[in-house]
C-alpha cells in the first residue's frame, strides 16, 4: 500500500505540473489568437456586432469577463500548485480536489457541447485542422485535469488507510 501511495503522490505532482502548463498555455493562447486576427476581420466584426448597450454596460462586461478569466488562471495555479505539494507529500485538504472535481465536470461539458455543435450542427467557425487542434488540445486538459482529480482522492484515501494501518 505504501508503494502504491508513493506511485500516486509521483502521478499527482506531474499532473499538477500538466495542470500548470495548459495554463500557461491558456495564458498565452488569447495573445497569440489576436495576433493571428487580419484587420478586415476585424472591421467586419465590429460592423456586424450591431449592439444597443450602453458603452457603460459593455465596459462592465468587459471587465466581469476579464475578472472570471483571472479568477479560472489563479484557481488552475492553485491546483497545480497544491497537487505537486501533496505529491511531495505536504497534505493540502480538500478544497483543492473538490475544485479539480468542478473544473472537469465542467470542462467534460464544454466538451459536449463543442462536440454537439461541431459534428451534429457542423457550425465550424475555423478550419477542420484548426478544430481538430482545439478538441485535441480540450481533451488533453480535461484528461490531466481529471486524472488530477481522481488520483488526488485516491491519494487522501491511501493516506488515511496507511495512519489506521500504522
């Protein structure tokens, strides 16, 4: 049981290394989406987003949805950071494995309805390369964030077994 603990603590800190760099990737990856943008699209865009808000009420959307992007970085950091500590064996409560729970319950249901719309609808807004790239890349994260999470629990399991058995 001690041996299987330690494989578990070793998978926890490279999932919690994985964790950490699909979000760094996630960090980078709006840059280099507007570097990729061509400035006609970009006029055709803002001509065709026809919108009857107040500038006001945009910026504040703006801002809820830079706030919500910062807040889903900051929580991945923090898991990641927190599954290499209790992989080095540092324990760490819960909170970050029920967070790991939320983040793949909710990035399996991006997954379906990326799916759903891509393959029943076949409303592709990009190339099929391009989509394939994206859902290989979605997988990959969910995957990690997944095996994270299971193996986390797993992890507070074992721990527990060996201080009753010890």
């Amino acid at each position: 049981m001690e041996k299987e603990l330690r494989r578990c603590r070793s998978t926890l800190r490279i999932l919690g290394t994985g964790v950490l760099a699909f979000t760094m990737w996630d960090l980078i990856k709006p840059f280099l989406a507007a570097l990729m943008v061509l400035p006609e699209e970009t006029e055709i865009t803002t001509k065709e987003l026809n919108f009857d808000l107040d500038p006001d009420i945009i910026v504040l959307l703006v801002f809820a949805l830079l706030l919500l992007f910062l807040l889903s970085i900051g929580l991945r950091i923090y898991l990641g950071f927190s599954a290499r500590a209790e992989g080095m064996g540092k324990s760490r409560g819960k909170a970050y494995m029920i967070i790991a729970f939320v983040f793949f319950l909710v990035q399996l249901l991006l997954i379906v309805i990326f799916l759903f719309q891509n393959i029943v609808l076949r409303r592709a807004e990009s190339s099929f390369s391009e989509t394939a790239a994206s859902a290989l890349m979605e997988f990959s994260s969910a995957a990690t964030m997944g095996g994270l999470a299971f193996t986390a629990a797993k992890v507070k399991r074992l721990g527990r077994k060996l201080q009753r058995a010890g």
